[in-house]
C-alpha cells in the first residue's frame, strides 16, 4: 500500500494494485506514524479483511524541519541534538545536522543512520 497523507489524525493509504484506499488512526499505526511522508509504500496487517496495522521499511529517509544549530567543540552530550522531521518524528541527530537536510532513519530502534546527499 502507499501512504498518501494524514487529516485530522486518520491516515490514508491507497492499495497499489486495486486503488482502494483505507485508512488507519494514529492508535491503529503507534510509533509507525512517525516515518510516514506521503508516496512511500508500506505492508499493511490485515486480519478477517480489517487493517490492524502497518510495517514501514527498515529504513525510511526524512527531511529535518527544526533543530538547533550545533556548537562547535560541544560533547559534553555525546555530540547529539535533537531534531524534529518533516513526519513529526522527534530523534537525536549529530551536531553537523541542519535544518533541509535528509537524513536515514532506522525505523526498528529510531536511530540516525547517515545524511542523505
């Protein structure tokens, strides 16, 4: 299925072979919501033909909305800040990570893998 957006906390996602679409609450996807951006393909959990859930790739790549701008020579914190994604996702990035960068996300443990070029 594909992931087409988000309103009023429903999700709406379009079958890729019928074109039916579905949609899922934000109980329904948990931590799943936050490595949703519109267009990317998932695998829907269907039991007796009702959506349960969702599973998103193993890693998902996001652009980073709001952070702070790191400081030089500051690791006293593991040189990690925090970081706000275009889903809403809220991870710890390393210090050189700006606001419009892409960066790799694993979706089984939340953690920043590398800065997509």
């Amino acid at each position: 299925m594909q992931f087409l957006y988000e309103t009023g906390g429903e999700f709406h996602f379009m079958d890729t072979q019928t074109f039916e679409q579905l949609f899922l609450t934000a109980d329904q996807l948990g931590e799943k919501k936050d490595y949703l951006k519109e267009n990317l393909v998932i695998k829907a959990l269907f039991h007796n033909k009702h959506p349960l859930g969702i599973e998103t790739p193993m890693f998902v790549e996001l652009k980073v909305v709001q952070s702070e701008p790191g400081i030089r020579g500051d690791t006293a914190t593991g040189g990690t800040k925090p970081a706000t994604l275009e889903s809403g996702a809220l991870i710890q990035v390393p210090l050189f990570v700006e606001v419009g960068d892409i960066v790799r996300i694993d979706t089984r443990t939340r953690e920043y893998i590398t800065r997509v070029k």
